[in-house]
C-alpha cells in the first residue's frame, strides 16, 4: 500500500490557499515540538463571523502540507466557532487518511486555526 492516499498526495503536489492575507483579521503561528516546524495561518472574517478567506504558509513536511490545504478548504466560509472545533482527526480522515506517526503534522493545522481565531478575538477586544 501506498504511504500517502491520492488525496494526500494531490493536496501536496497542488495545495489550495497557500499565501499571506496583508490585511488578515486573524494571524495564527505555532510550531511542533517534535519535527521543528512552523506553520502560519491568516484569516479574513467578516462582521457576521464567516471566514470568508484563509491563507496559509508552512516550514513543514508533506503531511503538513496537505493537511493544512484541506483544513483551510474545510474552514473557508464557515463561521468561527464551527472552524473552532475542527480536529486534526477529521483533517486526516477528508485526506482519507494519514500515516500513524505523520498524525502530529496535522496537529499543526488543527492548532494554527485554534491560534488564529484566538488572535481575531484578542483584535476585537474579546476573551475566549
Ligand atoms: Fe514536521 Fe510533519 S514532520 S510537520
């Protein structure tokens, strides 16, 4: 079997909403303690609370790559505290699937998001 799914793979080779947003309302950088890696993220949200676009940047590996692009797809246009509650799992599992011990990298994604939308609220003057 193939270490990486076609999805894996594809994310990879072609990831969505690599980049910075100038003007982000939230900006999210953490990095892994295993690997040494860095991941940021950027989010423009709009007055209703909608991600209405997500950038990210990343110092990582493959798994973190795709990680990252799909978990920014599975954001775009949803609210804040719907992107809040996304889990590394349910990143790996839309990339049907990754290697057991590439499941950290995916963290990564999980934790600039979480990071991020802490930032956006920290903007606005307003406690998590
Ligand atoms: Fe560092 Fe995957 S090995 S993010």
């Amino acid at each position: 079997m193939a270490l990486y799914s076609e999805k894996v793979m594809e994310h990879f080779i072609h990831p969505k909403n690599v980049g910075v947003i100038e003007d982000a309302d939230g900006v999210g950088e953490v990095g892994n303690a295993k690997c040494g890696d860095i991941m940021r993220m950027y989010l423009k949200i709009n007055e209703e609370g909608i991600i209405e676009d997500v950038k990210f940047e990343t110092f990582g590996c493959a798994s973190a790559i795709a990680s990252s692009s799909m978990a920014t797809e599975l954001i775009k246009g949803q609210p804040v505290e719907k992107a809040l509650t996304l889990t590394n799992q349910a990143v790996a599992e839309a990339l049907d699937g990754l290697p057991a011990y590439k499941m950290h990298c995916s963290v990564l994604a999980q934790e600039a998001i979480q990071s991020a939308i802490e930032d956006y609220h920290h903007k606005k003057g307003e406690t998590t």
